[in-house]
C-alpha cells in the first residue's frame, strides 16, 4: 500500500479520484498522500519502540531536501519530528511549518555566513560541521555573535554503500564529512573553544541503501570513534546516524526497518548519546506521485513514443540518476490491448525520458497517467528547464484534498528579467 490504490477501475490517492484531482487542479502536478506519510512515520516509530526504551527514543529529523513542502513539514512536525536542512531556504520552510528550532539540525558542506548566523539566531539543536575551515568559521561566528555554537562532526567512515554513484556519500572520495584520522584533533580543537559547544559526530553514507551491511560498518566506525573521544575526555553527547534507507522503486528488497533499529539498538544505543535519524525518501517517496496527461501518440520509425505533459524538469531523477518509475494509466475501467512505449516529456533534451520499453495498456492523446513513487525528489528538484512551470502540488487526506503549492505565474518570472538599458546602445557601440 502506498496511498495509492484502483477503485472501480480508476486510480485514486486515498478515497480521491485522480481524474477528479486533475480535472481540478490540472496536470501536471504532484499529489500526495498524507495517510501513508503517517503510515511510514509511524513504521519508522514503531520500529525503534521495539528496540530501545522510551527514554531513547531518537529524534527523527526528516530530511527536508526530499521534499520539502510547507504543509508536508508541518505534518511531520505534528508527529513530533523534526527537520535535517542543507540551507537557509529549508531553514526558513522548516520555521514557517511550525518545526521547533530545537528539533532542526543543519547538514551541508558549503554553509554561508548569512545561513550559519541565521541558524544560530534561531538556536537549532546542532549544526554538523563538515570541515576544518568550516569549524573554523563557525567559531569566529558564534564568537562574534555572542552565541555557543551546537557542534556535531561530520564523519566520513568511507564505507560503500553500495548505492548510485551519484547518491553515495560515505566514500573518502566523495565531497562530504571528515575523515576518521582527522576527527579526533578536530573535535579537540572545537573542545577548546569557548563559542562552540562539541555535542558529537554525523555522518551519513547515502542514499536508496537496501542492505543494512553499510549502515553496520559506518556505525561501527562511529561508534569507535566516540570511545577514543570518550578516552581523552571528550563529550560525546549526540549521534546522528543519518538517512539513506531505501524504498522499492522496482524489484529492490524492502526496507528491513526492524534490522536498521536492532542495529541502532546493537551499536550505538550502548553509547548512552541521544540518537538523531534523518531519513528523506523512507518517508515521502511512496507517497507522491507526479500526474500529468498525454499529449501525443507518436509512431516512431523504430519506437512508440509517450509524450506526457511531464518532463525533466519537473520529475528530474530518471535523467539524473537512470531511476526507475513505474507508470500507470489512471482510468482501467475498459480492457486494451497492450503494446510497448518510450515514455518521454516534451523538453528538448533526448535524457528527458520516464522509461523505455514500457508495456502498458494501449494510451490515447488526453489520456491521464500516473508517475508512482514520486513524492521524494520530485518537486524538490523541479527546474524552470526550457523555461517551464514546474507542477502544482496538492494534498489529499482520506476525501480531503487542498492545493499546497499553486503553479508559478509566467508573468511573475518574466517580471524577474530586465534588458539593461546600456543594451540599447550596442550596435551604435559597436559602429563607434
Ligand atoms: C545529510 C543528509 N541527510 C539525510 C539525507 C536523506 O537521505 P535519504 O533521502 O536517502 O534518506 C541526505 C540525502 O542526500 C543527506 O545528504
């Protein structure tokens, strides 16, 4: 179950029709589920109640770059999570949901000075450093800004794991954390001084992981770690473990979210820290898709060709990491032949394609079609890509459904753009 399911022979996101939402909001737009939302969370929740006594429980800090939806926040927010940012801009969103700033944690390695003041000002429970210069940095900051900066490092335990080259994070070749030789100086450079408050270690080694084996490594590099911090005296008082737990795009095995906590419970809970998870995909992926309509039918010379009202631009993973989406018509209700289709979008740009080789029931021009599994670095990383409106999004709660974020008005883009008027000049500069 996903939230998504065929009633009478039409697809609907809860008891809500997509044929209605479309004929409503138009297409393409991102619908959600906020049902399975709860679902997952409560998954994930009911994992670690299993494992671990009350008084552990972690602080669950959705990673807001998977999407990062003011009424998604604050949804997450009423369940009592929390917010993993990489941004000033997701710091303001995470704030406007109502997310408690003591339950934000700030991730990233290219922090500007605007955005580590900003989040010091709003005092958010830690900030996870990812280099020297960038402690550095934060100690002159906090220094001046009369503020204790809250500290976490971020561990590099170069662990594969075994996931996209593009989402791996945790190899020492990859741009992020620090690595584990150079930790322990660090942290007692950042025990000494009086602006920063050295709470304990990050990290986290990638995204879609579907085996639980990088994840035992990684912890147990962290947790290492903590004990020779611990040897020379130094607080270790928070772990965060980071996301990366998978979802079932196709024929990936299913999230064992029971062996993620037992290992929490194995290998970090003996810590005594508090333990903070920022899971994005596990939680929203499912529960998004992207509806859009057909605008053509085209007979190829070697292929048939879907072309959706969809592109890249609004659903950008199949051109960015070759992911796969399933896609399916939203009306069933009549039988049809079958035939094989090249599922592409109307950008110009040959990657702009959903899937290729696709069997589906035979499509017509008009027709609605759903991209499952979108509700994880869809809209987040929708473009204005030949200048395009990325989607609207809506919500749907049982039979309610809301408009959470309207499309952009082309004029109000157009109006950002101005010809300097020196631009006027040129041919006369040119001739001169
Ligand atoms: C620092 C950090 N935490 C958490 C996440 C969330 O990852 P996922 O969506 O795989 O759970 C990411 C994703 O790239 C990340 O960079």
């Amino acid at each position: 179950m996903t939230g998504f399911s065929e009633i009478n022979g039409l697809l609907h996101a809860e008891d809500v029709s997509l044929a209605d939402i479309a004929a409503r909001y138009q297409t393409p737009c991102y619908v959600y589920s906020a049902g399975h939302i709860r679902t997952r969370i409560a998954a994930l929740q009911s994992a670690f109640k299993k494992a671990l006594p009350a008084a552990s429980q972690p602080l669950i800090a959705f990673a807001c770059k998977a999407n990062s939806n003011i009424a998604l926040l604050h949804l997450m927010g009423q369940l009592g999570l929390g917010t993993d940012i990489v941004s000033g801009g997701e710091l303001a969103r995470s704030l406007q949901a109502g997310i408690p700033p003591n339950r934000i944690v700030f991730s990233g390695v290219g922090k500007t000075d605007e955005e580590i003041l900003s989040a010091l000002k709003q005092g958010i429970l830690q900030i996870n450093v990812e280099s020297k210069p960038e402690l550095e940095r934060l100690a002159q900051l906090a220094q001046k800004a009369g503020k204790k900066a809250p500290v976490a490092l971020r561990l590099n335990p170069d662990v594969d794991a075994k996931t996209h080259a593009k989402i791996t994070t945790g190899k020492d070749e990859n741009k992020f954390g620090i690595p584990p030789d150079e930790i322990l100086s660090l942290y007692r450079w950042g025990a000494d001084q009086p602006a920063l408050h050295m709470r304990g270690l990050s990290m986290h080694i990638g995204s879609q992981l579907t085996e639980l084996e990088p994840f035992r490594r990684a912890f147990e590099k962290m947790a290492a770690l903590v004990n020779e911090l611990r040897a020379e005296n130094l607080s270790v008082t928070a772990l965060d473990l980071g996301g990366g737990i998978g979802v079932v795009y196709r024929d990936e095995s299913n999230a064992d979210l029971d062996g993620y906590a037992a290992l929490v419970r194995d290998i970090i809970h003996p810590l005594k820290t508090e333990i903070i998870l920022e899971p994005g995909r596990l939680l929203v992926a499912e529960a998004g898709v992207l509806l859009t309509r057909v605008l053509y039918v085209k007979e190829g010379k070697k292929r048939r060709y879907l072309i959706l009202d969809a592109g890249m631009n609004d659903l950008m993973r199949p051109a960015l990491y070759e992911s796969y989406h399933a896609v399916r018509p939203v009306d069933m209700r009549a039988a049809r032949n079958r035939t094989t289709y090249d599922i592409v979008g109307p950008v110009c740009e040959t990657g702009d394609t959903f899937g290729k080789d696709r069997e589906l029931p035979e499509m017509k021009a008009g027709e609605l079609a759903a991209i499952m599994l979108s509700g994880a670095y869809g809209f987040s990383m929708a473009s204005h890509y030949n200048a395009r409106i990325p989607p609207a999004e809506i919500l749907v709660d049982g039979a309610r459904h809301a408009l959470i974020r309207q499309r952009d008005n082309l004029n109000d883009i157009l109006k950002k753009e101005f010809i300097p008027d020196w631009l006027e000049e040129w041919p006369d500069a040119r001739s001169a």
